[in-house]
C-alpha cells in the first residue's frame, strides 16, 4: 500500500511544470492500491493454505539444504507466489465463500467490513462520503468494489478516456451527457467523469479508490485476527494512515500529508 500513498504524496508536491506531468501518476496510484488489495487477499490464503515447512515469509529457498550435493534447492512458497479465482477480490459473496473453503474464517470476511466511501471527487479531493457496514448495506460495497475493479481495468489498459460519453442506450431520458447520474446508470465498462488535461483519471478518483482499499484491508485484518484469536495490534495498516491529516511520529515519512482531502477514514475496533 505504500507504493499508491507513496504516489499520492508526490502528486501533492509543488507544481513544476503544470498539472499533465502530475496527472499521469493519477492510474497508477489507483493500479498499486487495488493491486495491495489483491496481493493481501492472495497472500492471506496462501499463507493460510500452505503450511510452515511449505511457506517463508519471503518465499525464499531453503538454506539448510539450497545447493548441497548438487542437488535442487527446496523451495518455498511466499508472498505473490499464490493467485485468488478470477474476480474473487471484486465479488463479496464469491470471496467470502472461497475463504471460507479455504479454511481461513467460519464465518464472512464481509462482516467486519466497515468504511467511509467517496462517491465523487473534484480535482485531488474525494468527496460526498457516506458511512457504510457491509451487514447493513452490501451493495454500497459491491458497487464500490466493481467501481475500483474498473478504474484498475482501466488504468491496466490505458482506456483512460480524458471526457465522459455515455452512450445513448444506457443513458435515462433526460440525462444530460456527462453527468454523475449518467456515469453511475452507464453499463459500459470504462466511463468516469474527468476535467484534468490529460487522459487520465482524476487525482480524487484515485485517492477515493485508495481510501476503500486502505479501510478494506484493515478491517479484514482485523476480522480475520478475531476469528482466530489473535491480537492485531501489530499487524494491522498504521493508524495514522487513515486520519484526516496523517499522525504519528515526526519520522514517518507521510507526516503532515493530507491523503483523503481533511477526511478522516474509518478504523474499526
């Protein structure tokens, strides 16, 4: 996660040379956010489904015998080295069934699933944010998981259009273009609402996708801990992470930094 808030920090750095330089930042902040949510998830089942003599935390090879005699070095599994179902990470009840078939909750990931989600953005701040459980209202995860699902497609293939055009036929009469009802009731795949001089996405969008990935993780951090009852003190994303203006020790390197435009993320308990 570091990488995408490592990019967001240097897109709010002093302009230099205008705002298209900065603007293509914009896809990959989006791109390492939601690829940290995945690598968590295939990380998670991974080392949950291998077992200690199987798996090292860095995947390395085993150096007890690595080499010796000529013979192949043994192996372990690590970190990227375990790959989810197509589209398990985007589809709640898909995901929580597979980590229940795999041993790592008896219950539902989802149910610890608590956020803040912005539900649109004006130029680096995401904005109208609404509180959500998963418990009481799965669809505003469902639609915020296939909204980052598709920025993350997007952005992969650089289908980053600079201006939003819905088409005719998934566009309400009286609709106009362009509009964020528009954009939200559009059934093709990559359309979002853009005024940055570049075809990229906006710096906003980018941070409210960050945001759900950030609170996605370390609420599943936590109900994953509790289920197997485990502290999750130390394992669990820096708190300050998820202020409104970063705290913490002066040291860290995101001190002071405004991630989510004066919003403070949710942390559960």
């Amino acid at each position: 996660m570091k990488v995408a808030l490592d990019l967001i920090s240097i897109h709010a750095e002093r302009e230099v040379r205008g705002r298209v330089p900065r603007a293509s930042l914009n896809p990959f902040i989006a791109i390492a956010a939601v690829a940290a949510w995945e690598r968590f998830l295939a990380d998670l089942v991974g080392a949950a489904t291998f077992t200690d003599a199987e798996w090292h935390d860095k995947g390395y090879p085993d150096g007890d015998d690595a080499g010796q005699d000529d013979e192949p070095a043994e192996t372990k599994r690590g970190p990227g080295h375990f790959s989810l179902p197509r589209g398990a990470a985007y589809e709640p009840e898909q995901l929580n069934g597979y980590l229940r078939n795999q041993g790592i909750l008896k219950g539902n990931l989802t149910d610890g699933w608590a956020a803040q989600l912005a539900g649109s953005w004006t130029g680096a701040t995401p904005k109208a944010w609404r509180f959500a459980e998963y418990v009481q209202d799965p669809d505003a995860f469902r639609a915020a998981l296939k909204s980052a699902q598709n920025v993350r497609n997007g952005a992969a293939h650089m289908a980053l259009p600079a201006t939003v055009v819905v088409p005719e036929a998934h566009r309400p009469a009286g609709v106009p273009d362009g509009s964020a009802t528009a954009v939200e009731t559009a059934q093709a795949q990559y359309y979002w609402t853009n005024d940055a001089i570049a075809p990229t996405i906006q710096n906003g969008h980018a941070r409210g996708v960050t945001a759900l990935c950030v609170q996605l993780i370390d609420s599943s951090i936590v109900r994953v801990a509790k289920e197997v009852d485990c502290d999750p003190t130390g394992i669990r994303l820096p708190a300050g992470w998820l202020d409104s203006t970063v705290s913490g020790p002066r040291r860290d390197r995101y001190f002071g930094l405004t991630f989510w435009g004066g919003k403070a993320l949710h942390r559960v308990e």
